[in-house]
C-alpha cells in the first residue's frame, strides 16, 4: 500500500492500525500502555483509530518502545544555504552615529 497517495484521514488510520499492531506485538493491553504512559486508555484506543494528538502519540511510541522511529517519521531538517542567507540579513554598511556625537561634545568644549 502506497501511503504517499492516501488522503491525510486515511494516513492516520494507517498509523493507527500500525501503532495497533505494534501494541499487540509487545503483548501489551491497551490500559498497560495507558498505565505507562499516563493517559487514558481512550487516549489509546483513539490513538489506534488514527486520532490523536502528537504528545500523546510520542508517549505511547515511548511506552513500545518505538521511540527511535520518530527520527524515521519525521527526520531533522537542515536550512537551505537561501534560507540561511536570509535570516542572517543584511551586513552593516554605517556606523551607529556614536563617533558623530563625541565630535558635537568636543566642539562644545572649546
């Protein structure tokens, strides 16, 4: 099955049923996971229907020890050389005008 062509509803149920089979493969009750994690057993059995909420989806991925996978999921992303450039932003070209000042304060002296 091709995920990259499913809808995003359907994505979701797809790692549902996938979070789902890796409960039961550790031989896991959903109120173990519950216990585990510190939520509700709702909280696991929504997560097993695809909904959930991604702190919740982090702890049960913890809790089966699954957690090496989120870099799978969603791996780091580097900044582009473009992006980089732009929040560097612009190089100073001038002077903060302080050195214009002290020139004032000496005239006034003499």
């Amino acid at each position: 099955m091709n995920i990259n062509q499913q809808s995003p509803a359907a994505v979701a149920q797809i790692l549902g049923d996938r979070l789902k089979q890796a409960r039961l493969n550790t031989n896991l009750t959903q109120v173990e996971v519950a216990e585990r994690t510190g939520l509700s057993r709702k909280t696991i059995m929504n997560a097993e229907k695809g909904h959930v909420q991604l702190e919740a989806l982090v702890a049960i991925m913890s809790a089966l020890e699954l957690s090496d996978n989120l870099n799978a999921l969603l791996p780091p992303q580097t900044i582009s050389p473009l992006q980089l450039a732009k929040l560097q932003g612009k190089k100073r070209q001038r002077a903060s005008g302080r050195h214009h000042d002290l020139k004032n304060e000496e005239t006034a002296e003499w």
